[in-house]
C-alpha cells in the first residue's frame, strides 16, 4: 500500500492506502469517485476508459496508477474549461445527437480531443485511423465522425 | 380467407412481452384465443387522478387497475403481470413543466421520445419541458420495462391521450376565466389563446384552476391530427447527453454510496456447476477482501446459480482476489456442450426430415414436380450481447428493505425474484432504475440483480457487483445458434415450394419437446406468401447453454438465411432478384386484416421497391463489386435494404454504402429514431464479420473483444436512410433495421464473387471487412 500524488483536473489529490499496483481507472473510479472513465474490457481494447496524460490519450485500465504519480491527468469531468463552456467536442456530440446508450462516448470524446490536439482538422481518414481503437456497441459511429468535424472547423483543439 | 399457414395467433402477441414468449405460448395462446372468460390483455380499470401539487398546480396522472395476469405466459420466472402503460405530467404554477420517463433507458431513446408523445398533445414547447426518470412503481406507471422495441406500440395511444386530457382541462380552465365556449379557445405551445381577442393566458396561470376540474375520459379527448404535429418527427437530441458528455453519474456502474463495498461472483465455467469447496481462507487474506462465500442459489438460471461471491473495499482489490481463487466444482450436472459436435449432428439430420411443425400445401410434391431444385445448408453461431457497460448493480439491505440501483430492462420483475431466490417480501424490495450501457436484451434477465442481492443480505453495507468482461462473455444469455436445410422448387421460374428443417435446441433435461429461449421458428418468418407450398420441418438438440432474447430475436437470425436463399431461388431462376422478391409478395393485402402482426405486402412492396430506387438498383457496376438486397419485417417495422460492397482479391469486403428504406407509420424523433437504424447497420456488419460464441466441453471459448470482435469506426459505411410517410402507428426502433443487413450484404459479396455465404460469420468462409 502506498500513497501517491497526482494532478486531476488540475487539482491536487493524494490516494491513500492504495495498492499501487491499481489501474489508474479503478483509482479514478472507486478512490476519487470520478466515474465518468468507464470499464469496458481492462485489457485496453475498447477505449471506454480513455482519459489523459500530459495531454495524451492513454487507455486507463491498463495503467498503474504508481507510473503516473505526480503527472497531469485529465478525465471526461475536467475537459470542458470551465462549468459554463463546455469543450467544442462536447458542444458538438449533443449537437449531433451522438450517444446512443452513451457508455463509450465520454472515451470516444476524450480520445477525439487529442486527435484535435495534434491534427486540428482530420480528414475522414485521419479520424478513422485515430479512433479505431475506441468501441462502441451501439455504433454511432457516422455520428462521432461527423460531430469530430464539427468541433474541428470550431477551433476544437483549443 | 385467412391464410392457414401465416395465421397470427402463432405470433408473440403484441400485449405480450414478446421478449419472453416461450414455445408453449403456442399452445397456450390458442387456448386463450378460444377461451373468452380468459379477456384481452388490457387494463380492467383505468382512471385518471389528479392532485394539486404543493404551492399550486396541476399534477396529473393515471392510477391503474390491475390487469389480468399474464395467463398466456408460462413462464413465471421471466413474464409476470402488466398493467397498461400510463404517464404522468406536472404542471408548476411557476410555469415548469415536468414529464416523468417511466421506462429504462438502454440507449433507444425512450427517456426522450415517449415524453415527447405527451409534450406534442398537451402543446408545450419542448423547450420548457424538463423529463425526470420515474422510480418503479407499477400501480402509478404500468408495465415498467423496456424491450421488443415494445415501448412505443404499448404506449402510442395512452401517452397521447394524457397529454390531451392536460391540454383539453387547461383550455377549459382558460374558457371558463374568460367566460367564453371552449371553442373559442385554442391550446398554443403553452398557452391558450381566446381566438376572438386574441388574449392569451400561460398554461402556468391556469394550472391551478385546471386542477379543481373534473377529469374528462380519456377517450372523450380530441387528438391532434398528424398535420398539427410541432415536435414528433423532429431531430430532438436525447436529454440526457449534457450529463452523457460531461461524464456525470448516469449508469449503474456510476453508483456509489457511503461505506460501498466491491464485489464479484465467480460462476462455474461449466454452465450449472455448482461450488462445492474454495479456498475461502486464503481469499479472505488477500488485500482489501473484506469476506468471501459460497452462495448455493437456487439453481434457476434466471436468478441465482451457484458461486462465489469476493467483497473487497474496491473493485481492483476484488478483480485481483479473483485470480488467486481456486474452486472444487460439482459438475455433475453441468453443461459439456461442444459447439463443433452440433455442426457436425446438424449436417448429418439436416438433410433428412424432421418433425414437420407447419405446412401449408405439399412441398414434398413441389420439389418432386419442379423443373429445378436448390438445396442449402445454412448455419449462424451463438453470439453475446456483450454489452459495453459489463453486467453489474449495487443493492443495500438495510432496515429489512433490501434496496437496489439496478441496470435493468425488466426493473418490474425483480421484486419477484428477489422473492423466489432469497425469501424476501417484495414488498421490501426498493429499485431504483438506472441509465443502461447497453440493452440489446440482455438486461431483460435479471441475474446480475438477484447475484448482489444475495451478497448483500450477508453484508452490512452497500455492495456494488461489477462483473469483468470476461465474465460477461461467459455466462451471458445468448442469441442461440442454428442450423437450416433448405429445399427449393422452381417451375417455369416461379418459386412453387420451400422446405425447411430447423435444426435448433431444447433444454437438456426437458421433456425435449420445445426449443430454447429465442430459438423458436414460426410461419411468420418466412415473409413469402404467394409460395403456396411450405413445409416447417424442426428438430431439437438438447443443450443447457443459456440462451436468451438478442436484439430483434428470432428474426436477428433466420432473416438472413431466408434473405439469402431467396436470392439463391433467384439466380437459380435465372430472374432478376428485385422483381422476384416483390414476385413473393403478390398482391398488396393485409395478411390478416386489422391484425399488425401480420404481415401487409403493399408496405412491403412499398419499402422494397424505394430501397431499389435508391439503391440504384439495376445499374451496372465495376469489377468486384456487388449490389444486395434484402426485406424483413419484424416488430411491426417495414425494412428493405440495398448494401453495395466492393471484394479484393484476398476477399477482403469494404462495404460501400447501405441504403434503408423503412416504413414504421410515423417516425416519432428524427434524431433517435436514425441513431437506432444507424446503429442496427453497424451491428449487423459486427455479427456477420466476425462474431461467434463457440463452446467446448460446455465452457465458453471467447473471452473478450480480441476474439469477440466489435465493427469499429473505418468499416462503417454510408448509410442513407428513407422513411416513407404512412398513416399507420408508429412502432419502436430499437430491432426492425438489424434483420435485413446481413441478408442485404451477403447477397453483395455473391453478386461481386459469385460466393455465395452459408455460414455465419463470414469469416469461417475466408472473407473479411
Ligand atoms: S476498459 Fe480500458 S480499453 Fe477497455
Ligand atoms: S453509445 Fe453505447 S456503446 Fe457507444
């Protein structure tokens, strides 16, 4: 058991009394009851758990929450940049109406956001490419491409 | 004259939960149909209440009367009673407008569309409209459950008629203020407006005037006609997406609770195998693990099998007590079920008969007398729902209540089996409905429910059981597998006979006379009614894998082998495949007048021949391309589909384009509604490119999305999308657009090949996407 610092959010948390051995995901979930990162497979092959470090989108149940001691993560809760904007990418998914069920999108949505970060307007391709590794059972797919588009030509990677 | 063979009282009753009709309800709903005192399936009494709301306002709502049970339903465990569906509205006097969503939400969009029915009669702007999730309560909301895309059939008129009753009392509440008829005043997005002078009074003002009003019968009420709509058929997003990407707490998983411990329940791979001895102790060391147990269950596998159950302070510390758990199983009588070994029985007896079930004229003769017969052997595999969101639900049993937040889409019946499994009273049983990651019928079953009530009867606190994925991929309920023998008969090019020998599965242990859950065949499915000979032949192999209802049940499968042989009678014939399809059909007629189970050939005529013209049916393509379509019609939904692929030369398949053409009456959310067929196309792409649950010795074989594959976002194609606009009622979405698409794509790959696929998924023929 261990205790380790990270930056959520931009905020400071300790976890405590935590196994460091914890996929970052879990620590998320269960010990700062930030839920919106989603358990979809724990072997990194369906994007539900998609959160940010550094800026990076990395698949956070397949993380030790130890390998990002002291780092900067950023989950679904803290993409918008404050209560009233939310993040071009969320202003889009509502505007196309893209969840179905909704339990893959806050992964999806994260996982855009950094596509747009390093390539602020995707081509088709380059979106395919980018979130190919994020599932969703419900297959909204046409949706997430088209709304991508749309947070794109709004400046989505500010 | 009715038509013997597509006679519709074999059809899951639409006032039925379709989702649970059984192979006995056969028998039983045609005992039903002779037995007058048994009644329809609808509400005795229903009235409606009203009551001022604190501070002033009008709340209205329908109490119930206890409807007849459910007597056509054998089975006790998964049907249970229903009532008439209701609603309920709040009107506040400071103009707020609250519409409760009585039935779960798994993605379909009802949370959005049936409060929608109610906001478009009682004339509000959908604006002002805020829509709270009820809680489960059957006397004030009905039947409380959500699958066979039943939600909108079973709601349609009722939902309409309350927000008229709000509607129709508020602008008598306006007359009256006025002095004026009531045909003077006219209901206006949240208003009523004295036509004559053209004073307008807010809904906000009138709530509490309306409130002192008698209530007029609901069927005394004017409905508005489709003309008038302001908001059904518009793009209205879901209104749970602000909360949905901002990650705020919706789903079960999300749940968490003061003092909330972690579990999971480990389960005999072996399906029916029961824990006899663990290592409890060493478990019971690890870190974080607060206790662990054998639970014996009931062995009802609707409810609660025997297991395992961890409890650890969190789920990582559970996850991980997992692996070190070692258990001593009795499989005695388990499952040693081998997927393999029914391919081979069913390729062995498909070719011979079987027990005949239906027949209408004689398609032995047919076949004998035919100038050409075609003979195929088709198979498609079990599949997993594999929800995103795993299985998963949190209950506290506390003061004698056991109280559940529960992922379910039949929270109505859990009181009922908390009852069977664990001897609690039902009405000590408090659920609370949660948002679903995922429906697709899984969530119809309720043993993940029953599973955590069971560990929490053993612990003081609240407990959450999250099941890993690879959990979920082995003890799901799937969508059975299947074998058909087809035999064909063409004279003079006209398809004359059709043989089919279902090669399906009966419980292990029964009486081996009816099939499994979902796997059932009846005439209905055929959809070609000018054949004037067919035979139904069906054999059962016995198997105890659970099985259960997979999105468009029944039809999610055989769609494609009838879709498919269609084609195969056609290019037989040497005819074009859209003329003979709509050949099928004959002439436009209801099959059985007034009865929308039944099938209507002119909607069928109709949607085929729009999917063709804009599917650009009959225009030439390039090389290794190909052009398919197919037709289902399935929960009262019309489909037709053109899909259009392009094969490499290693067989690799890219789907091009699928064009849906669909007649559903009325298309209630333009946004939702698209989603729903949008989502069917992907789905149907992931069965047919690469999913199979296979078994071995009665275990499980797949484990997770690296073998169970999931279609991602590159193969989706473009998918254009027609709505014909009829008078008719609209119906759900959730599962008439799946069954046509692997029939659609697969007569593609054989018009860009000539291959033609008999086995799903089409993988196990060499071609990928
Ligand atoms: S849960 Fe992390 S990739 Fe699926
Ligand atoms: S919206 Fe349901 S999994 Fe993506």
């Amino acid at each position: 058991m261990a205790t380790i610092q990270l930056k959520v959010n931009q905020e400071g948390r300790e976890l405590r009394d935590i196994d460091p051995a914890t996929p970052l995901l879990w620590a998320l979930r269960d010990h700062l009851g930030l839920v919106g990162t989603k358990y979809g497979c724990g072997k990194g092959l369906c994007g539900a758990c998609t959160v940010h470090i550094n800026g990076a989108a990395i698949r956070s149940c397949s993380m030790p929450v130890s390998s990002v001691a002291g780092q900067s993560v950023t989950t679904i809760e803290g993409l918008a940049p404050d209560r009233q904007n939310l993040h071009p990418l969320q202003e889009a998914w509502m505007e196309h109406d893209v969840p179905q069920c909704g339990y893959c999108q806050a992964g999806q949505i994260m996982n855009a956001a950094a596509l747009l970060q390093s390539t602020p307007s995707p081509s088709d391709e380059e979106i395919d490419n980018a979130m190919s590794g994020n599932l969703c059972r419900c297959g909204t797919y046409t949706r997430i491409r088209a709304a991508i588009h749309t947070a794109a030509g709004k400046g989505g990677a500010s | 004259m009715k038509n013997q063979f597509y006679r519709s009282d074999l059809i899951p009753d639409i006032d039925m939960p379709a989702e649970f009709v059984h192979w006995e309800n056969r028998m039983d709903v045609e005992k039903a149909a002779n037995d007058s005192s048994s009644g329809p399936f609808i509400p005795r009494r229903q009235f409606l209440k009203l009551s001022g709301l604190a501070g002033g306002g009008l709340v209205l709502a329908f109490s119930l009367g206890r409807g007849p049970k459910a007597a056509a339903s054998p089975d006790k465990q998964a049907s249970g009673e229903y009532f008439a569906p209701n609603a309920f509205i709040q009107i506040a006097k400071d103009g707020a407008i609250v519409i409760a969503a009585k039935n779960p939400e798994v993605g379909q969009g009802v949370k959005t569309f049936l409060p929608m029915i109610i906001a478009e009669e009682l004339e509000v702007p959908w604006e002002s409209v805020t829509v709270k999730q009820s809680e489960i309560d059957l006397e004030r909301f009905g039947r409380q459950s959500a699958g066979g895309s039943q939600s909108t059939p079973r709601n349609w008129d009722l939902l309409r008629q309350t927000g008229a009753v709000a509607r129709t009392m508020l602008v008598t509440a306006a007359a009256q203020t006025w002095g004026v008829s009531e045909s003077q005043c006219k209901a206006d997005q949240g208003y009523v407006v004295n036509r004559s002078t053209g004073k307008r009074l807010a809904y906000a003002e009138l709530a509490s005037a309306a409130a002192a009003l008698p209530i007029p019968e609901k069927d005394s009420v004017k409905l508005k006609d489709r003309s008038e709509y302001k908001l059904l058929g518009k793009f209205i997003p879901g209104v749970d997406n602000r909360a949905l990407v901002t990650g705020q707490p919706l789903f079960g998983i999300d749940q968490k609770l003061p003092g909330m411990l972690y579990a999971v329940y480990v389960k005999c791979p072996n399906f029916g195998g029961v824990a006899k001895q663990a290592n409890l102790d060493v478990i019971r060391k690890r870190p974080g693990v607060v206790d662990a147990f054998i639970i014996e269950g009931n062995g009802n596998e609707l409810e609660l099998m025997s297991g395992v159950a961890i409890v650890a302070k969190s789920t990582h510390q559970a996850f991980q007590a997992e692996k070190a758990l070692r258990v001593i199983w009795d499989k005695s009588n388990a499952s040693d079920n081998s997927w393999e070994a029914y391919k081979a029985e069913a390729l062995s007896i498909g070719p011979k008969a079987g027990q005949i079930s239906d027949e209408m004229g004689d398609a032995e003769a047919a076949l004998a007398q035919a100038d050409q017969t075609v003979e195929s052997f088709y198979t498609y595999p079990f599949l997993s729902h594999a929800n995103l969101e795993p299985q998963n639900c949190t209950a506290w049993f506390h003061d004698g209540k056991m109280e559940i937040w529960a992922p379910s889409q039949t929270p109505q019946n859990v009181a009922r089996m908390i009852n069977s499994a664990l001897d609690i009273d039902p009405s000590d049983v408090v659920i609370h409905q949660l948002r679903i990651g995922g429906g697709f019928g899984r969530r119809l079953m309720n043993d993940f429910v029953v599973e955590v009530c069971a560990i929490a009867k053993e612990i003081e606190a609240p407990v959450k059981l999250t099941w890993t994925r690879e959990a979920d991929m082995a003890h799901d309920f799937y969508r059975p597998g299947g074998f058909h023998h087809l035999k064909g008969a063409l004279s003079q090019g006209r398809w004359t006979g059709l043989l089919d020998h279902f090669v399906s599965f009966t419980p292990e242990g029964g009486d081996g006379k009816r099939p499994v859950r979902g796997g059932n065949l009846s005439p209905d499915l055929f959809q070609f009614p000018e054949i004037p000979n067919l035979r139904l032949d069906q054999t059962f192999l016995p198997s105890r894998v659970p099985t259960g209802f997979w999105r468009a049940p029944r039809s999610c499968a055989v769609a494609w082998v009838f879709q498919s042989f269609a084609n195969e009678m056609a290019v037989a014939a040497g005819r074009d495949h859209l003329e003979f399809l709509l050949e099928q059909f004959g002439e436009p007629r209801w099959l059985e007048e007034g009865e929308r189970r039944a099938l209507h050939t002119g909607r069928a005529i109709d949607v085929v021949e729009l999917a063709a013209k804009k599917g650009d049916w009959g225009n030439p393509m390039s090389q290794g391309q190909g052009r398919g379509l197919a037709f289902y019609f399935s929960h009262l939904g019309y489909f037709a589909q053109v899909a259009e692929v392009t094969v490499d030369a290693s067989n690799r398949v890219k789907i091009d384009r699928v064009v849906v053409a669909a007649d559903v009456g009325l298309l209630l959310n333009k946004s939702g509604g698209e989603n729903q067929v949008e989502g069917s196309v992907v789905d149907g792409i992931s069965t047919l490119a690469g999913q199979e649950i296979t078994f071995e010795d009665g275990e499980v074989l797949e484990t997770n999305f690296d073998d169970y594959p999931l279609s991602r976002m590159a193969s989706t194609p473009k998918i254009e999308m027609h709505w014909l606009t009829t008078d008719w009622s609209p119906t759900g979405l959730g599962e008439p657009a799946f069954p046509p698409v692997a029939g659609a794509v697969c007569n593609a790959i054989f018009d860009a090949t000539g291959h033609r696929i008999r086995t799903m998924p089409i993988s196990k023929e060499g071609f990928h996407i």
